[in-house]
C-alpha cells in the first residue's frame, strides 16, 4: 500500500452547520498538512484533479445537474490559485469561471442577485464565482456608503434590516436553485491577518507579481475585523444544507487546495449522475452506421 492511499480528507470537517453562529476566530486558518513532502502533495492533488476530470465528464454527459463553485475570501486568501490548481483537469467545455469586481452602471440598475444570475452554470457544467452576490452582504455591509450609491429607495435600504433581508434573497435563490437541479458549494478561504502581510509583502518583492498588488489591498487591511463580523454574520445566516459554506484553512496554501479539491469531489460525488443509456432504436442506427463505415 502507497503512502498516498493512506491519505484521508474529510470535506465535513470544514462544513458550517445551518444556523450555527460562527466566530472566525475559533476556526482554524492552519491545520496539520496532508501530505508530507512536494511530491507527496502533487501526487495527491494529480490523483484529485484525475478524480474529479472523470466526474466532470460524467457530469456533462449526464446533463441533469449543474455545479456552482463560489469562493470568497479576504485578499490574498489564494481563491486565484486554488481554482487554477485544482479545476486545471476539467474540460474547458464544460467549466466557466466569473470574476465580479465593481459593479457597472448597468449592474447597479438592477436588483444585486441580476449581475451573477446571468452566469449561473447551465446543466452539465461547473460554474466557478470568484467573489460572488455574496460581496453585497461582505464589502458592501463594511462600507455602507456602497450602500447609499446604489439607487435603493431610502426606505429599503434601512442598514438595521437590510442584511437580514439579503441574506433571505440569497438563501431563497439557492433553495430554487437546488429545486432545479443546482448544486451549490460555497468555499471561504481562512486567511489569518499575519499571512496576508507575508503575501501582501512577496507580491511586492517579486516582480512577477507586482501587478497582483494595489494600494487599496492594504486600505482594506484596515477593516479587516469588520470583514470577520460579516463573514461570521453571513455564515451563520446562508450556510444551508443545500447550499453549504465551507471554511478551508487559507494560510497554507498547498494544503487548502487539497482540501477544496476534496470538497468539489464531494459535491460532484454526491450528485445521481449515469451516462445516457442507448435505447433499441438509437442501437439499430449506429449498427446501420457501422454497416455503411465497414463498406
């Protein structure tokens, strides 16, 4: 038996109970790592990525479901890194990812769900969300004049009220989306405030990642305890048992992947998915096909 084979992830380690009130700072943003070497650790992320390209492709041919893969974090968190390493065996055919920053003046005329709506995956694939509607309840609620900018009536833009009202809108899109064949899995990346310096400052020494860095990252340092109030808030309000909120210790970021890559697997694992069957009648053509191609 290889070392590797040895190696068990549990996914529901990392899952917030609905209606668990959460306090960020009894979470873990560092557990023992899995794998014990480089090589071990790529071995086990190749065995994932293998795993999940063959449920992925399962998936698409079974068309019945779509997955919706939303990770959110504070800057830094690796939500860039983590898709690119894990989602890298999918078919492209069969996977979109969606970044969603500021809105735009057309976004804004709209209720906060309409610009995600829009890119919702279809049946058959994964839909990937870096930063997400979520932001409305996380960036917005921490600088509430995003609030005062965005055209609500005054009357419906009550700061005492409005989260809670949010945080119904979003639990209610997702339990649709659940009645219609969408899987929903939500991934914060638990960065601690230390490790954020330490990447913020390797952005800055080395060149190559130099774009990765703005002025307004270390702006937002400054709110980061009122960030960890809203991400416990909106944990506690939207982790559902269709819809649930996983949070994955960020500060290592080789560890981190493997544990998204195991809850993806889960997701997709869990999922009634089979190859379309081949009726009589469609077995009959392809054997007068095959007659035509033997000529």
């Amino acid at each position: 038996m290889t070392e590797k084979s040895n190696i068990k992830i549990s996914s529901t380690d990392f899952r917030v109970p609905p209606d668990k009130k959460v306090n960020l700072s009894k979470w873990p943003t560092m557990v023992d790592p899995y794998a014990k070497s480089k090589k071990q650790y790529k071995e086990l992320l190749d065995q994932h990525i293998e795993k999940l390209s063959s449920l992925q492709h399962l998936h698409y041919a079974s068309h019945h479901y779509a997955l919706l893969l939303i990770f959110q974090g504070m800057d830094g968190a690796g939500k860039d890194g983590a898709i690119r390493h894990v989602m890298s065996g999918v078919n492209p055919e069969g996977c979109e990812v969606f970044s969603f920053r500021q809105p735009s003046a057309e976004e804004l005329d709209h209720d906060f769900l309409w610009r995600t709506t829009c890119r919702l995956p279809e049946r058959g694939r994964i839909g990937i969300f870096n930063r997400s509607y979520y932001e409305e309840v996380l960036a917005v609620r921490v600088h509430p004049e995003i609030l005062r900018s965005q055209g609500l009536p005054e009357e419906l833009r009550d700061e005492k009220n409005i989260w809670e009202q949010r945080y119904g809108s979003i639990v209610d899109l997702e339990k649709h989306l659940y009645r219609n064949g969408t899987q929903t899995v939500k991934i914060f990346l638990h960065l601690s405030y230390e490790e954020q310096r330490k990447r913020f400052l390797a952005r800055i020494d080395e060149p190559d990642k130099n774009w990765k860095f703005s002025t307004a990252d270390i702006h937002e340092r400054k709110f980061w305890k009122h960030y960890m109030k809203a991400y416990e808030d909106c944990l506690r309000a939207t982790s559902t048992h269709h819809a649930p909120w996983y949070v994955v210790p960020a500060d290592d970021k080789e560890n981190a992947r493997l544990i998204v890559s195991q809850i993806v697997l889960d997701a997709l694992g869990g999922l009634k998915m089979a190859y379309p069957k081949t009726t009589a009648k469609r077995r009959l053509e392809l054997h007068a096909i095959k007659k035509q191609l033997a000529k």
